[in-house]
C-alpha cells in the first residue's frame, strides 16, 4: 500500500511528459508553428482556414498519433514477449513477424513479375503495401500458432519463430539480388520505417488493432505475472498455459504485426522500453508495467520522431535510425547505472 502513492507520481509525471512530447512534436517541423499557435489550432472550430490549420490536422496530429500508437503497441508487445520466453533480450519480432511483414513487402514491391497487375493501380500502392505486410506478418503468425499445438517448450517455439525468420529474410534477400535497382531503394525506403504516411481512415485501423492488442493484454495480467516464476508455478495457479500462450502471441501478433505493416520494421523500442520501464518503478507487477510501458513508448516514439524531424529543415531522417541512434545510450546509460537489471 504504501508504494501505491508512488506510483501515482510516477504516472502522473509520465502524463505530464507525454502531453509535453505531443505538444512539441505537433508544433515542431520544417514550418514552425508555436506551441500557442498549435493549441488554439486545435482548440478552434474553424479547421482547414489558415495554412497553419491545415499543416497541424492533415499531416502533424496524424503522425503524432501514429507515433503514440506505434510507440506503444511496440513497447507493449516486447514486454509480453520478454516476460513470456523469460529472456530480456526478447523483442516484439522473435516469432519472426517482422520478417513475415517485410516478406509481404517485397513480395509486392520487388515481385512485379508477380504482382505487376496489382502494382500497376499507383493510387492505391500505400494501401497495397500495408495489406501485403499484414498478410505476410499473419501468415507467420498463423504458422507460429499451429507449431505451438504441437510444442510444450516455450524455449523451443522461441528458437523456431526466430527460424520462421531467417527463412522469410533468406527469401528476402534473394529478392533484393534479382531486383531492378528502383524496386530495391523503395523497398530499403520502407524498411527505414515512417510515421507520416498514414491517412485517417489508416490510422483508425491501426488504432483498433491496439486497442484489441491491449486488451487482450490485460486480460492476460495474472498468467504474465505467473509466467515470470516459470511455468510449473503458473500451472500450481491454475493458468492454463496453452490458452494462455495463444492470447499472449495473438496480442503480440496483432501489435507487432499491423505497425509493422503501416509503419515498417522499427527496431529498439519493443526491446528497450520494457527495461528503461522496470528501472524507473522497481516493479515486475504487470498490473503497473503495462500502462507504464504504454506511456513510456509513446513518449520515447514522440521524442525520435520529433528529432528525425530536423526542426527548421525540410529534411526527414529515417525514424528506424533515431530510435538506436539515440535511445540505445540511454538504456546502456541506465543499466551501467544501476549494475542490476530486474527482471
């Protein structure tokens, strides 16, 4: 009990932070826009009358929502993957969805001896890219699922999603060697990852698959928290450990699965958040990990996007990059720090 109000600062300050992030990533880019501006903007009835109107609802809210929504359902995901396997250095993409996602991509992108009917529609290459992805991500995690009947270890179906993975990239890059030399640089373009291509109607869907991903995560509360003393004790509890591990890779199927499709592969952010999470309130209770992570990746997606952002400028780095440019020394930072990492 006597933690609890702890807790409650530490929350509170993380709202605080987000809503300071959200606040300067919307009004920070290539036309500078003050905070004060960007608040009446979106406070005021009158959308699309002035330029700044215009430059905030159709292309800053949405990719700042993007990035809370990616930011997120990323750091969600590694967290139920590292407390599933029970290994820390377990990202949202160990059961090879990822690899799946961008063997979607290629397909689509590099097959065109394949696809060239499909690809030549240009109007709807965006929507094209994201359906491939999320069918290549699924059909991973279709299989993923199916071999999970068949195996006990959750070790073992560790080791096989990563096989999943090198076999999807294997195939990946015999595409990438017989491809024509544009195909390869708008396939590479989309694996640098992107926050700002989303449309409303595609944000919508991305928002309702993480939701459905977070609730499904809640619901696996007390299985997360007896998977972490092994799965023999969660057994003694009564958790059923196949339905339970089936919820657990939907909800990481689902999250992982569909940012990867509408953003690209974004690395660092499943893997780290989870830890810089556990530092920051010494606690494995999933009850208080899971809105905490949520927070914290968005706060960290925020802060990247609005440096890749190169305020000032016209230029826009890959988002992919700044995530480890920038937040991989901090987490180093923070373990050397504490000499400990919980787990």
């Amino acid at each position: 009990m006597s933690k609890q109000p702890t807790y409650t600062i530490h929350f509170l300050a993380l709202l605080l932070v987000l809503l300071v992030c959200l606040s300067l990533n919307i009004s920070l880019g290539s036309v500078s826009i003050s905070v004060i501006d960007t608040i009446k903007v979106i406070f005021s009835s009158d959308i699309g009358e002035s330029s700044n109107s215009y430059i905030i609802w159709n292309y800053r809210i949405p990719k700042a929502l993007t990035a809370i929504l990616v930011g997120s359902g990323l750091a969600l995901s590694g967290l139920l993957m590292q407390t599933l396997f029970r290994n820390p250095l377990a990202g949202p993409y160990v059961l090879g969805i990822s690899s799946g996602a961008s063997l979607g991509a290629a397909l689509l992108i590099m097959g065109s001896s394949l696809f060239s009917g499909f690809i030549t529609f240009s109007a709807f290459n965006d929507i094209a890219l994201a359906i491939a992805s999320s069918m290549g991500s699924f059909l991973v995690l279709l299989v993923v699922l199916t071999v999970a009947v068949k195996i006990k270890d959750t070790m073992a179906l560790l080791i096989i999603g990563l096989m999943f993975g090198s076999i999807t990239g294997a195939i990946v890059s015999v595409l990438s060697y017989f491809t024509k030399a544009e195909k390869l640089q708008q396939f590479i373009f989309w694996e640098f990852g992107s926050l700002g291509n989303l449309t409303w109607m595609q944000l919508s869907i991305l928002c309702l698959c993480t939701c459905i991903g977070i609730l499904l995560s809640i619901r696996s509360i007390k299985s997360l928290n007896a998977f972490l003393l092994g799965e023999n004790y969660a057994k003694s509890l009564g958790i059923h450990l196949k339905k339970s591990r089936y919820i657990i890779i939907i909800a990481t199927g689902l999250l992982a699965g569909c940012i990867t499709a509408f953003a690209g592969p974004i690395a660092f952010i499943g893997l780290a958040v989870p830890h810089l999470t556990r530092q920051l309130f010494h606690t494995t209770d999933h009850k208080i990990l899971i809105p905490a992570v949520l927070c914290c990746g968005a706060i960290l997606m925020l802060i990247c996007d609005t440096i890749a952002q190169l305020p000032g400028s016209m230029s826009v780095l890959p988002i992919n990059a700044i995530t480890s440019i920038f937040g991989a020394p901090v987490v180093i930072w923070l373990l050397v720090r504490k000499k400990k990492m919980m787990f």
